[in-house]
C-alpha cells in the first residue's frame, strides 16, 4: 500500500513538473513564480518547491529577480535527441498511413549535391510501370517532384548555377529542360508548397510531392506519392501535405502561424 501510495506521489510530481515546463515553453521571457503556479494550476508553495528541484538539475534557470526560464540542460538533451533521430525511422509510420489511405508507392527522398537519393518507400504492389524510385536510386532534381522542392527551396543565383552545372538534360518528352520553363514551375511550387512530376522522369509516372522540414524550418526531406498515369489523382496533393506536415512536426518544426 505505501509502495503504491510512493509511486501515485512521483506520478504527480511528475505531471507537475511538466505543467510548469508547458507554461515556460508558452511564454518566451522569463516567467514569475505567480504566473507559474496561476497558469499550471498549481499552489505557489508547490510550484516553488518544484522548480527549486528543476533549478538544481539546470532543467530550468533562476534569476535574481525570483523568474524563471527553461534552462541548459533541455537545450544539451535536445541536441542529444536531435543527433539520433532518423528521417527514416520518424517518416516510415506515416508513409504507411499515407500509403493505405492511397494504396500508391510512397516515396522519401532527401538531396545529395545536384541529385535526389531515395531513402525509403512502400511497394504499391500493382503497378505494372518500371518505377525509378528504388530505395537509394538516384535522379537529377528538376526530374523529379521531390528534387523540384530542393530547387524551389534555393536562390534563383543557385538555381541558374545548378542549370549550368547540369545542363538540365531530359528523359522524356515533357522533361524541363529550359530554364525558362524551370523557373516557372518552381514559382508554383513556392506558392503552394507542392510539386508535380508529369512523366518527367519516366513516361507513363506520375509524382506528387510535399515537403518535410525540421526544428530550425529547414527543407531536409520531400514526401512523394507515384503512380502510373491512368492512376494519377491530383488531389491526392491535399493529403500528401497534411502526411509530411505530420512528420516535420515529429521532427520538432513548429509551422509559423497563418496571417
């Protein structure tokens, strides 16, 4: 019984712990102890008790004026958390989530110089087309609706570079292969944070891809849907962002707030 009664009370203090680093978390500068405890719900003797304990593990910093802040040891265990995390790992439970709803082969694709490198996908198991996304193919950026979100992500200088470089060679008829058109298409891209693969890359494949960013707002990934033509739904665009959108906040991305 008193085993049990010991465990429901670090239970508690657990939670209360946590409440105070919610409210610490929602206010940026630093916080009073009336606030704390009004905001957590907690009694001030309480709220104090507690975070003198957090104080002593640097999980929150004390200032001479009697406010509070997160402290060091959340920024060194989050650097900690962030080295091991894997795209991968992170992204494979909502690929196939996205891929059920669907039931076409999702795709995970990150960049690598001029190219984009296939990292995962999930087999649509009745496509009759030779699809080119293989786990760790390869494909120039403009050729592809992942490699376009890298390219729409860049300058337009580093985008004339990598034209340059490249010299935008095609695969089939409907390949960007002028500059021009490129530009154009990576303008829509920007504007609706989506992008389409029209049998660029192989005839008769089609592609739709999101993109995947991380804490810091960087692009690090492009979650992609192909299929063959005939299969082809545009709007399946709609729940290809909402999926990658799952998964950069799984990575810690925080979307900036509509205007």
């Amino acid at each position: 019984m008193a085993e049990q009664q010991a465990e429901k009370t670090s239970i508690q203090v657990i939670e209360r712990m946590m409440s105070l680093l919610d409210v610490l978390a929602d206010i940026r500068e630093p916080v009073s102890l009336k606030v704390l405890a009004r905001n957590s719900g907690l009694h001030p003797s309480t709220a104090h008790r507690i975070l003198a304990a957090m104080a002593s593990a640097a999980v929150v910093e004390r200032h001479e004026n009697g406010s509070y802040t997160l402290g060091i040891r959340l920024l060194e265990l989050g650097n900690l958390v962030k080295s091991r995390i894997s795209i991968r790992e992170v992204a494979r439970p909502y690929m196939q989530q996205l891929h059920e709803a669907i039931g076409e082969a999702v795709n995970l694709g990150i960049r690598h110089e001029d190219e984009i490198i296939y990292v995962d996908r999930t087999s649509s198991g009745r496509s009759l087309v030779r699809v080119v996304y293989l786990v760790g193919g390869r494909a120039p950026l403009h050729l592809t609706s992942v490699g376009k979100l890298f390219l729409a992500a860049d300058s337009a200088s580093d985008v004339r570079a990598y034209a340059r470089r490249t010299g935008l060679p095609g695969k089939t008829p409907h390949s960007l292969t002028r500059l021009d058109a490129l530009d154009k298409e990576l303008d829509k891209i920007r504007r609706h944070e989506v992008a389409f693969d029209n049998e660029e890359a192989e005839i008769g494949l089609r592609c739709i891809a999101a993109p995947i960013r991380n804490d810091e707002g960087q692009l690090v990934a492009g979650l992609s849907v192909s299929a063959p033509s005939d299969r082809h739904d545009p709007d399946w665009a709609t729940t290809i962002k909402a999926t990658a959108d799952k998964i950069a906040r799984a990575l810690g991305h925080q979307a900036p707030p509509h205007p």
